[in-house]
C-alpha cells in the first residue's frame, strides 16, 4: 500500500435468508450500518447472500429434463434474484452511502440485458458516495452451480482504487484458477476479498496462498446456513 495507517474491515457472516432477497437487502443495510459505528471501512459479505447459495437443491433436473416441481423451485429462485442496477442495488448502495464505507455483497444477478432467464453469482462494489462502483459475476460455476448460474466472461475481474488500497477479489472456487488470481494479482489487489460457500480447512490454507503469493491482505467470507432456514 502506499501508506501505512489502519485500515478497518468488517467480514459479516450472519445467518442468511435463503428465497427471501427483501430480508436479505435488510439484513444487509442494517448490519452495514452496525459495522460503521464500529468504525467499519470495508463491510463484506458472503457469497451469493442477496437471493440465496441453494445447498442441496437439484431443481428436479436430470440428463435431458427437468421435473414440474423443480421448474417451480427455479421460478422461486430466479425471482429472489436482483438485477443490476436495479431498486434492490439501489437500496444497498443508500446503505452504503449513510455508512460512509465500501460496502461488497454476494448476490444472485438476474440478467436483464440478454438473456432473462439467466443467472449469474455475483459480487457488488459499492462506494461510500452511494455509486455502483463495479460487479465480478463468477467465471466459472463450481460442478452443480452449472446448472443454475451462467458464466462470466472475464470482462468483470474488478479492482477498484480506494483511500484504502486497491479491492478485488475473486468468489470461492474461482480462486482456485491459477490464471484469474494472476489477473487480479496483474491489477495491483492490496485488498482481496474471496466471498464463498466454503468452510472447510483446505479453504482456510487457500487463503493463506493467496496472501502470501499476491502479497496482500486477504478478506475471506463464508456462508453461515441451516437446512432450517430454507423454506
């Protein structure tokens, strides 16, 4: 970094609110706003937090189709999902703005430019002027989240320059792809966020590579959920 004072982060891990995005947005907001008074630059929360990671759900699919209750499932999930820009980034943004921090959130993107019925995992930038700063949709899906998410096309490997160093990151096993780490390592990342699902120790030792060979420091959030919690 080019200097040297404190730089305060908040990585929250609150229990999420799977299929419900409106709960989800609250809990967002008003756990930005906490981690402010708390003296919180940087707030950071999980992956796919706004409309939901779907543990264990196969959305009734199978090789060549796909049953009437898992198309019922997908409906539900899609329309938990956010678009972007969109009312629900907006409120997020406010939130971030009254905070007076940099506010990155995981959520579930409905792609309202091409394709409708696409979904992308999707992690937000938001600045402390209430702007949307940037969005990385995930390159590439880890094993079954290819059949509900689409995959990015590389142009959203984000960095963004702040007071507080430069932020960027990947989301969970995307970190695990030599070239992509490579690429944000390229674009000076001081501050690398890796948003995830995952919580075994083998991420933890991830994390640690990642510091050490990009050399910078590493923010990483986890999911926290209970089968109870989904509907």
């Amino acid at each position: 970094m080019s200097h040297r004072s404190p730089v305060n982060v908040a990585v929250i891990q609150a229990a999420a609110t799977p299929f419900d995005r409106e709960a989800a947005v609250d809990k967002v907001c008003a756990m930005t706003a906490q981690a402010a008074t708390e003296g919180a630059q940087l707030v950071l929360f999980p992956e796919a937090y706004v409309g939901g990671y779907p543990w264990g759900l196969s959305f009734g699919t199978a090789v060549g189709g796909r049953s009437e209750a898992g198309r019922k499932v997908w409906e539900r999930y899609w329309s938990s999902a956010v678009d972007v820009p969109g009312p629900e980034v907006d409120r997020m943004a406010e939130a971030a703005r009254e905070a007076g921090v940099y506010l990155c959130v995981g959520v579930i993107e409905r792609d309202s430019t091409y394709s409708g019925g696409t979904l992308y995992c999707t992690l937000l930038y938001l600045g402390p002027d209430g702007s949307l700063l940037g969005k990385h949709r995930k390159l590439k899906p880890t094993a079954a989240e290819r059949l509900i998410w689409g995959e990015g096309d590389g142009s959203t490997l984000t960095a963004i320059d702040t007071p507080l160093g430069t932020v960027g990151g990947l989301i969970c096993w995307e970190n695990y792809m030599p070239l992509a780490r490579m690429a944000m390592y390229g674009k000076g990342v001081e501050i690398y966020l890796a948003p995830t699902a995952d919580a075994r120790d083998r991420w933890q030792s991830t994390l640690q590579h990642i510091a050490l060979e990009g050399r910078c420091f590493v923010l990483g959030c986890n999911q926290y959920v209970h089968r109870d919690m989904y509907p």
